[in-house]
C-alpha cells in the first residue's frame, strides 16, 4: 500500500490520542502516546530535532503511522499502555519481567472457609492478603498455618459433602481437624479462621503467646516430642515476624524505586512496604535503553509495571523524576480508588530508601556483568583452549559421537553438537544401528559416520543444482547473478547460505517440479505424512514405531489404505532430532522432506537484519552444517574409524578422541596420532568433560527406550492391523487375553477403535 507520510501528516488532528508506527513488514514498532497528535508526531520527521540514535533508526523503518484519537491525555496513558504490553514493540523501552504477584486468599464466604494459594486477585467475596514477592514464603505460611489452626486444604463443598467420603491424608498426620467428618462444629472451626485472619494480618502476639503456652504446658506434663513440635512452630512463626521489619512509623502503603543502566539494559530496584512494613522486594530488567534519560526509564517502567498490577500503593518514592507525573498520579489514582502521590526525596529516611534501592540495583547489573564473564570462559574461552591444544583456530562447531549397546542389542548411535561452547540440541541426532549385528562399536561408528556426512553431501549436491539452474535461468533471461543470490557450494553452509523469496525463479524458469517445493507439498499442522514421504507397509514391523534392520529408503511408498496409525514414527534415515530425545513417538515436519528437496520453512538472518523482523525463508536441513572439530569418545581406534570415512568420502575435518583413564574419566585428547594431555583444572577440560557426559546421556537413553519397548511386548503386538491404541482399547474392554480370545468379531468390533477388519483378524489369530 502506498502511504505519503508528508500528506499524512498534514491530516494529523491537534487531539489527544496514541500514535503506532509500523515498518514495510506491517509490524508496529512503536507506541506512543501524545497531547497534541499533530505537533507530536510531526516531531519525529524533523530533520532539525535532536533525536537520539535509537529513535533515529526507528524513524528509519517506518513505512506508515496510524492514530487513535482520545477524549483526554488519561485515555491516551491507559491506551498506550494496554497497547505496549499486546504488541510489545522493538523501539518502546520494554519490561522484560512479566511478573505477577500471588496472594493468599481466605475463602471466608464458604460454611468452612479454606486458606489457598491465588495467582490473581479475583473479583469475588474472598478475602486477600498481598501481593507477595515470593511464592515459597506463602508455601511456608501455608504450611505453618495449617499445622498450628488444623483448616482444610480440600475441594469438598462442606457442609454438603460432610460424611461421603473418608478424611484426607492431613487428618491423619494432625494438619486438619476433619470437618468433613463432622469431628469440628462450623462455630469452632471459624474461630480458628478468625486467628488466622489475625496472623495474616500481621498480629503474631496472639499466636506467640498462645504456643508459649502450650510449650511451657508439654514440658511440665513431660511430654517433650509435643514441647519440641511447639518449640519449632513458635521460631517458625518469629522468622516470619522477624521479615517485615518496620520502616516507618507511618502506616502507609507505599513502593521506593530506583534504577541503575549499564549500556543498554536497566534494573529497576522496587521495595514493597505495606502498612509501614517491608513485606518484600524485587527487581526488574528493562532492554533497549541505551541514549535515554534516567527519566524516561523509570517512566516506562511505572507505565508498565503498574498497568498490570491490581495493588497499587498510596505513594511512590521515586529516584527519579518522571514524564507526565500529574497524568499517571491521576491515572494511579483512578486503579486505586483513592489518591496516590508521586514524590521525589531529596534528604531525610525516604531518600535513604532510595539510595538503598539505588544500591541493590547497581549491584544485579554488577552481578549480571561478572556471570556473564564467567559464562563465556566457560564456553568461548574453553573454545578456544582446545584450539590452541590442538592448533585449530576458529573452532565453532564441534559434533561429538559414541555408541551405545547391551551385548550388540539394539546398539544405537549418538551425535550432539556444540556451537560456541554451549549444547545446541535442535541438531542433537539419534541412529539406529542396520548394518551391524553384535557388539562390534568400530563397525557402527563406522556406520553413523558414514550415515552422518553423507547426508551432508547430498545436501551440498542438492545445493550445487539448485545453483547451476539459477545461473542458466539468468543466462537464459539476460539477467545478472548478484552474489547473494548463489547457494555456497562447498565446506560449512552457514546459516546466510539460504535462497531469499525475492530471488525465487519466475514461473517460466526452468526448475523442474521436483526441485520446487510446492506449497501442497508442506506438512499440515497436524504433522500428516503424504505419500511420497513414508514408508511401505512392508518396511514396517509394528505399530510401535521399530523401523525394520534393513535399510529403508525415503522412496519407498505408503499407500493411503496402509496410512500408519499416530503411534508409528517415521524419521529421515532413523534419525530423531535432540529436542525429542525421551519422545520417539513424535513427527517433525523437518525430518520428512522429500530427500530431493531437503528445504524448509526457516526465518533468515540477513533479513532480519535488514527488516528488524523475522521473515519466512527456506533453509537447508541443520545437516548440512558440517562441523569444525569432530570428537569422538573413544581413543586411537575411534579416530581411525572417523579418518577412514573421511578419506572414503574425500572430507577434511580435524578428529580428536577423548581419551579416559582406568576410572572413566577424561584423561586428554587423542590427536594426529599423539595423546594431549589437559590441564583438569582448565576450562577447557570442564568443556571436553561436559562434551563427552552428555554424549554419553544421550546415547545411553536411547538405547534404553529401544530396548525398553522390546521388553515390554503383548501378544497382540503381532496381530497385523492391531497398534498401541486398539491394543490397550482391547485390554481396557476384555480386561484379559483369555476374554479377547474367547470374543466374538461383532464383540471385538464393537470396542472403540476397532473395526470389522480389524476385528476379524484378532478372531482368526487365535484360531489359526
């Protein structure tokens, strides 16, 4: 759509109302709100204003605006907040904690009311005692509550339910007095609500006393197990006395916040007093501050935070001063009920606050900092450790390997990935070992090797074609090839080596429909295979998923009467990717492109960039990424596997084995035929160490699914046409093999699921 933005903004009306920018992708990218539409917005595409270099580059992508017009400057604030929080826009200062804060809630409505942890405050006749920061600390007073009151933790509706059913657990280790036996009146049992409406309400001198007593009672009696339970719940209920510490001698609910930046992120330190007392405290990161005022920030931050909160307090004491003060106390006002005040102390025991506030938060960003060193030692710093052990620059990309098996049974393969010292399990692999029968590991890292760089190659071929018809089409069109537009050839595909959806060949080029990936080719959300991608009928063992030894072929047709049941798993060659490594019975549309036309729906880096926004691209499979450092856990015989399949397949990659010692543990690398040893207290070790544990997990759980599912078989396993479903649809109806053998077809195809084929061949099983 064609939109002049200086004829628009000759239109904007001299009104109160919010502003939304969009970019050429149809995203906002900005809310703002504004007094005067027109003098506001106008500002943006002033060449003489002094804009900061972040609204710069928004201004840069704006395509369009839009307005919405408002009766006052207050529906615009609540407006642009409701806003900002729906769309969350790239440009707005954003809150990156999306907290909500739970409450304990008193059912005090109810005949026998109960005492429940509540993540919202809801509009109904219970009562509610909070915010609180933390959700442990309203676990403990739950517990400590129900221990020294006995209320009902139950869903029963009492006095209705009383007597139906026997009492819970609670009643019998002593946390409940069982009303719902009729043991307690409804009289007495709300006199306890009523001291735990005390408690929450901070009086703890009625409980102390009464457990004082009836400490000092036990231990006269001599009963010194019931002294020492009083003992512990009476410490327990003066650690939570001891955590809202006074404050003030005003008994006002009120917040202090202040914020300290670092670049371009901010934390904004809240304490939370109610009543005079500090109840709790907390702190929230904001990103894409860099080139704003403290001012702004903390605008944002209370626009923000308070729009989602239903607490608002009577005062906030603010470190700084903010934009629009007299609008948001109204509208703070409004959410509240009653008149809250914004202030700014410049001396006495709130500025101290603030100064504290000031403090904590300077020292998350401090901590942030530090972790986030410590972090990249542990990963790029180890990187590039091995790298100088090994004189390897530019390690980025390691894949490690192991095999797994119990005496050649079900033996399996392992393949997990590194990217710059940090797991990247979506290119997590797992192969089911076909070739190779008995526990021979060399045979079978052999095998997956093979199986594994392959892959790569097809990938690369398929890329090297795609290129050769782009550069014909062009000659044949008298077009020009820019650089950007060829797929890389050779060695690594990187994540830019994708094909753009405005260089997609027209129509009358002269790609073949089977190097297009067709739009009816794509997988419905459901993940329903089509013909071409799945397997024969005989290709198939079970309807448990077990793919059969011999090698199966992505050719192979499944016609749509054999169409597998939801229990069957089909993945390209045997391969399930990291993220389903406990979920074999799962379909993922990336391993069921035709193997031609391995493409896929994937979101570009380079337009990303361009645009700020993800856009739909094709990408090759994560396969294709071949990696720069492969390890394999094993020594000297390993290695020499790796190297005779890459000189089988005329590859380059460095191979190190990870050596172990007597006791299984990393000893140091295996390379160019000489053993390496390690500093075991470098972090480079830890790396190497983390590397080969987690090959290790990963094979080892596979092959313990595998063989798992083997162990657990029903004789129904071997009836054709009888999966998983209908298997346990059987066993739920008959209850017993001996019940399904002695059933008729017209009982057999009445159980849900079943039909009369189905049924017929479960009847002539067990008669055959």
């Amino acid at each position: 759509m064609f939109f002049d933005i200086e004829e628009e903004l000759k239109k904007l009306p001299a009104k109160p109302g919010v502003y939304i920018m969009h970019d050429s992708n149809d995203n906002i990218i900005y809310v703002g709100k504004a007094i005067s539409l027109k003098n506001r917005v106008r500002q943006y595409f002033q060449s003489s204003r002094n804009l900061t270099p972040k609204i710069q580059q928004m201004v840069s992508h704006i395509n369009y605006f839009e307005y919405i017009i408002t009766d006052s400057e207050l529906e615009a604030l609540v407006l642009e907040c409701n806003l900002i929080k729906e769309h969350r826009p790239k440009y707005n200062t954003m809150l990156k904690d999306d907290k909500s804060y739970p409450y304990i809630k008193v059912t005090v409505n109810e005949a026998y009311p109960r005492v429940l942890f509540a993540r919202q405050r809801g509009k109904d006749k219970a009562k509610y005692f909070g915010p609180y920061t933390s959700s442990k600390s309203i676990k403990d007073t739950l517990e400590l509550l129900r221990k020294i009151y006995f209320i009902r933790t139950c869903n029963r509706n009492l006095p209705k339910d009383i007597g139906k059913d026997r009492p819970c657990l609670y009643y019998h280790i002593k946390q409940c007095k069982a009303p719902c036996q009729g043991y307690v009146s409804e009289a007495e049992y709300k006199e306890s609500i009523q001291k735990v409406l005390e408690f929450l309400n901070g009086n703890y001198s009625l409980v102390t006393k009464e457990l004082e007593e009836k400490m000092k009672q036990a231990a006269e009696n001599l009963e010194f197990e019931n002294a020492a339970e009083y003992r512990d719940l009476l410490n327990s209920v003066m650690q939570i006395a001891q955590k809202q510490k006074i404050t003030s001698s005003e008994l006002e609910d009120r917040d202090i916040l202040a914020l300290a930046t670092a670049g371009n992120e901010a934390v904004v330190q809240v304490f939370f007093i109610r009543s005079g007392k500090l109840i709790g405290r907390d702190h929230f990161y904001l990103t894409g501050v860099e080139h704003e005022s403290k001012s702004s920030i903390l605008t944002s931050f209370v626009k923000q935070f308070y729009a989602g909160t239903p607490l608002i307090p009577r005062e906030l004491i603010l470190g700084e001063s903010i934009e629009d003060q007299e609008i948001i106390e109204e509208w703070l006002s409004s959410k509240r009920g009653q008149k809250v005040y914004i202030k700014v102390p410049i001396k006495g025991e709130k500025e101290r606050l603030v100064e504290l506030a000031r403090k904590n938060a300077s020292l998350v960003l401090q901590q942030d900092a530090e972790k986030i060193k410590r972090e990249e030692a542990r990963t790029v710093g180890a990187l590039k450790q091995i790298g100088e052990l090994l004189n390897i620059p530019g390690i980025r990309r390691i894949e490690a390997f192991d095999i797994s098996n119990t005496s050649g049974f079900e033996s399996v393969g392992s393949m997990v990935v590194y990217e710059n010292g940090k797991p990247k399990r979506n290119d997590y692999r797992k192969f089911k070992i076909r070739s190779v029968k008995g526990p021979d590991d060399y045979a079978s890292m052999e095998e997956v090797l093979t199986r594994r760089l392959t892959h790569a190659i097809r990938e690369e071929r398929a890329l090297h074609e795609k290129n050769a018809l782009l550069e014909e089409h062009a000659v044949q069109e008298g077009h020009t090839i820019r650089k950007e537009d060829v797929l890389p050839e050779e060695g690594t595909l990187h994540e830019e080596g994708t094909l753009h959806e405005e260089d997609a060949l027209p129509e009358e080029g002269t790609l073949r429909e089977e190097d297009v990936l067709r739009e009816e080719d794509a997988l419905p959300e459901e993940g329903t295979l089509h013909e071409e991608d799945v397997l024969r009928e005989e290709d198939v063992l079970r309807e448990e998923g077990t793919l059969r030894e011999d090698v199966i072929c992505k050719e192979d047709v499944l016609r749509k009467e054999d169409t597998l049941p939801e229990e069957d798993i089909l993945h390209e060659e045997d391969i399930i990717h990291g993220e389903d490594a406990l979920r074999e019975d799962t379909l993922h549309e990336e391993d069921t492109f035709p193997e031609e036309d391995p493409l896929h729906e994937e979101h570009s880096p380079r337009e990303e960039q361009q645009h700020g926004e993800k856009s739909p691209v094709r990408e090759y499979d994560s396969f294709n990424k071949l990696p720069d450092l492969i390890m394999m856990d094993g020594g000297k015989g390993q290695v020499n596997i790796a190297k005779k399949v890459l000189d089988n397949l005329n590859m380059v990659i460095p191979v190190c084995g990870m050596v172990k010692d007597d006791n299984h543990r990393t000893r140091g690398l295996y390379y160019n035929n000489t053993e390496i040893p390690i500093d075991t207290h470098s972090e480079a070790f830890r790396l190497i160490t983390r590397i080969q544990d987690e090959t290790h997990r990963f094979a080892i759980e596979y092959h313990k699914l595998l063989r798992g599912k083997t162990q657990i078989r029903s004789v129904l396993d071997d009836i054709k046409g009888v999966g998983a479903a209908r298997r346990k649809a059987l066993m739920k109806h008959f209850q017993s093999i001996e019940a399904i053998k002695e059933a008729s077809v017209e009982e057999l195809a009445a159980v849900p699921s079943m039909n009369k084929p189905a049924a017929e061949k479960v009847y002539e099983f067990f008669r055959s």
